[in-house]
C-alpha cells in the first residue's frame, strides 16, 4: 500500500515533466515561424529548459535545430546534435538534413560530408534532401568533385538523382569552372528524362564564361 502514494506522485511528476515539454516545443516551433532572429528565441527557450532541468525530446531538439538552421546558425545545430547524441537521443533524418541545409547556406562542405557519413553510422537513410543540400553545400565551396561523387552515390542509396540534385551539382561545377561537366551534366540530365530549368542552363552558361 506504501508504494501506490509513491508510484501515483512519480507519474504526475512525469506528466507534468511531459506536458511542459510539450509547452516548450510549441513555443520553440512558433518562435522558428517568426520572421528575423527567431532562432534565438529558440534557442533561448531551450537553454531555459536546461536551467530548470527540463530534459529536452527528439521533436524539442528538432525543433531548436530546424530554427536554428532557418537562421543559418550552423555552429549552433551541431551543437544541438552533440548535446542529443550526449543524452542517448539519435537525431531524425528531419534534424540531420536540416543541419546539413545550414552547411549548405554557409559553404560547410566538410561538416556536410561528415554528418552524412554520421547519420549512417546512427543508422539513419539519408534523403533527396539531406543529399540535395549537402551538394549544394559542396557547391558553395566550388568542391565540384566532392559534389559529383554525391551525385554518383545517389542510385545506390536508391534515390535517383532529380532536378535539384542535378542543378546543385552544375551550380558546383560552374564554381569550379568546369563547364565541360558542366554541360556533361546538362547532357545526362536530358538523357536521365529530367527537363533542365533556367537554373541549370544558366549555371552551365555562366561556368562556360569563366574560361
């Protein structure tokens, strides 16, 4: 008969805990949607949950991360990833491809590639996205070879390439000034069945005019 008093106030503590999780996610989700520094809104709510000894979820720390790369806060989502893996929490394919987006917008090709390579090893798939984004940010940084072996390795993840992933990589090469494979590219986009765009076609135009 002792225990049940126990018992009962323990699930009210973890429903309490769970609810105001909950309070804190929904906050952080709406803080992201605003326009300007919403990332640290975010960001702020979850360093209040850490001093009141709220442990964050998987869809909590989503959250911060999809805020946080919406700001291009790059150093601040692996952060966030490194305080998941630190509490035994396996980041989502959502959250991974999200940090790889913020790479891509600031040229981090290396911490690209290298969380690709983490999320196989956390058993995660990686997506068109999380691919997309990681050519891109390859492509940021004119690291065309590192952006076409992405590409390459797309049907074996069984994820043909599409029209995104084609561009990103063109987009790479012009960079690289490389405008043979740039209009290789353009030539096996057309031999693939995809409709280059104006993105492709100009990104082949430009990395002609480089030379």
């Amino acid at each position: 008969m002792g225990s049940q008093p126990l018992a009962s106030g323990a699930s009210r503590c973890l429903n309490k805990a769970s609810k105001e999780v909950v309070g804190y996610t929904r906050a952080i989700q709406a803080a992201s949607g605003s326009k300007g520094a919403g990332w640290r809104w975010a960001l702020a709510l979850y360093q209040l949950m850490r001093e009141r000894g709220i442990q964050a979820d998987s869809l909590c720390f989503s959250s911060v991360v999809a805020a946080c790369s919406k700001g291009v806060q790059w150093r601040a989502v692996f952060d966030l990833l490194r305080d998941m893996r630190l509490l035994g929490l396996v980041p989502s394919v959502v959250a991974c491809s999200a940090a790889i987006s913020a790479c891509e917008k600031t040229g981090q090709w290396a911490q690209a590639l290298a969380l690709l390579a983490r999320m196989q090893r956390w058993g995660l798939i990686a997506n068109e996205f999380s691919y997309s984004a990681a050519i891109g940010a390859c492509g940021r940084a004119a690291r065309w070879e590192q952006a076409l072996r992405l590409l390459d390795a797309l049907p074996s993840a069984s994820l043909p390439p599409d029209v995104i992933s084609f561009n990103a990589s063109i987009s790479a090469c012009e960079k690289g000034s490389q405008w043979f494979l740039s209009l290789w590219l353009v030539k096996k986009m057309l031999d693939s069945l995809l409709r280059p765009d104006v993105v492709s076609y100009s990104a082949a135009i430009q990395s002609r005019q480089h030379q």
